[in-house]
C-alpha cells in the first residue's frame, strides 16, 4: 500500500490523524448533545455512541519482528514494523520502528529508533549489522519518552538488514562520555515483517 510521507514520521502522522479524528467526533457530538438538550420532554442526554480512538494493533509477529498498525482514513491500515529492544536483563532501554519508502531516491525505508533520555546527543548514535562497517544518525528531538533519530536506509542496507542476523546500536551516556552502551537489534523475521509494512510515498 502507498501512503504520503509529508515529511513526518509514521508515528507522527497517525497521532496528527488521531488528533484531527477526535476533533471532528467531537464536533459531531457538540451537534449531536445540542439536539438532545433540545429534545422536548425531559431534558435529560440519552448519549452518543463514541467512535473509535485510532488505536494501535499488532497485526501480525514475525520472529522478534511485530507490525503494528493504525487505522487509516480509507480501508487500508498504516503498518509499520516495530521492536522493542532490551537490556542483558531484559528491561527495555529502546524501540525500533520501520516502514517502506517509495519515491524518496535511494532511500528505501525510514526507521526511528528511541534511546533513552540521557544519551549524549552530540555523540552520533551508530548502526550496524553483523559487525560490518557502522554509519552514525544525529538525533532530531528528544521528549519525555526519549530521544530519536529518525534514519533513511538505502536498498542496499535493507538487504543487509533482511540477510543478515543481528544489527548493533550504539549511544554514549552523557554521564559516562568514555562509555559506549551497545544495544542488540535482533533481525529474526525482518523481512516478512518489512514486506508487511506499509510504503509511504514521499
């Protein structure tokens, strides 16, 4: 399926779509609450039904590798491939999402990847897959949740991604700047999730 980028990440269109959904519902309830108020006889509000919130789902799982997806404005859904990623001891410390791209060059895919706050932003995060030659993202804004590096992929990188078994990411700590923190990315089931996402034209 094909979809319009706008320039913004997955995650942020579905929330800006969200937003403009329940704004509208809303509308139609002001409408609907002025009726019953004006409804001769009781007075009293006999309710609405309350349309859905747009929320996630995960429509499949693929190795270590879930597609979730958001309801979209037609009949097809936005997916995107997601995972969370953990510590030796298995706390979460990041999350990876991903979703095909269609018109943007040589970039195939958009990814944003979320460390946590604390990280050393003027320390690139770096990116690799079976130990092969890393390439470092800057970070683009940082909110309670985190901070984020949205990254494009190029073809050539997604096979990697698709053949290859592991991918490594690495921050710094700001309070440990001689420190690297590695965080594995397991690509069990990469490539029947990645052919389930979405593809967003840009």
């Amino acid at each position: 399926m094909t979809k319009t980028l706008l320039h913004l990440s997955l995650a942020a269109m579905l929330a800006l779509s969200t937003a403009a959904g329940a704004q509208e519902a809303a509308s139609d309830g002001d409408a609907a609450a002025e009726t019953a108020q004006s409804a001769p006889g009781t007075g009293l509000d006999t309710g609405r039904e309350v349309a859905d919130q747009n929320q996630a789902y995960v429509k499949a799982t693929h190795g270590d590798w879930s597609v979730r997806c958001f309801p979209g404005e037609g009949d097809e859904d936005l997916c995107q491939m997601y995972q969370l990623l953990t510590e030796s001891e298995g706390n979460p410390v990041a999350e990876f999402t991903l979703y095909r791209l269609e018109g943007a060059g040589p970039v195939a895919a958009g990814a944003t990847i979320a460390v946590p706050l604390g990280t050393l932003l003027t320390e690139e995060m770096r990116l690799s897959v079976d130990g092969g030659k890393a390439k470092s993202y800057a970070y683009s804004f940082c909110t309670m949740g985190g901070c984020f590096s949205r990254i494009g992929l190029t073809a050539d990188e997604v096979e990697a991604m698709k053949q290859g078994a592991q991918a490594l990411i690495e921050i710094v700590p700001a309070q440990a700047p001689d420190q690297t923190v590695r965080i594995e990315v397991s690509l069990s089931g990469f490539t029947a999730a990645f052919d389930e996402a979405s593809t967003l034209s840009n």
